[in-house]
C-alpha cells in the first residue's frame, strides 16, 4: 500500500475538519440560547419591577 501514509494524512484532515465544524455548531447554539435567556430574564426583571409599582400605588 503505497498511498498508506497519504490516505491516513486525509483521514486525519477529514477528522479535524468534522471536530470544527461540530465546534462552530455547539458554539452558535450555546450563544443563540445564552441570548434567549438574556433577553427572558431582562423581561422578568422589567415584570418584577412593574408589579412593584403597581403594589406600591395601591398602598
């Protein structure tokens, strides 16, 4: 097998390649959830203070 050495040089490429791309695809989803939730807990605090308000109207 004369194109062991090279075979074995692409397979190793091909392996690196696949860990990178499923890396760029983790990251993008812990980022697009990390803002999600970001933006839920900004909401939660805007309620809170809202309810606050309103409770401190009242009395």
């Amino acid at each position: 097998m004369p194109n062991a050495g090279l075979a074995e040089i692409y397979f190793i490429a091909g392996m690196m390649i696949l860990i990178i791309i499923v890396s760029i695809v983790a990251v993008y989803f812990f980022f697009k959830t990390y803002k999600k939730e970001m933006r839920e807990k900004e909401l939660r605090k805007k309620q809170k203070e809202a309810e606050k308000q309103k409770s401190e109207i009242k009395n």
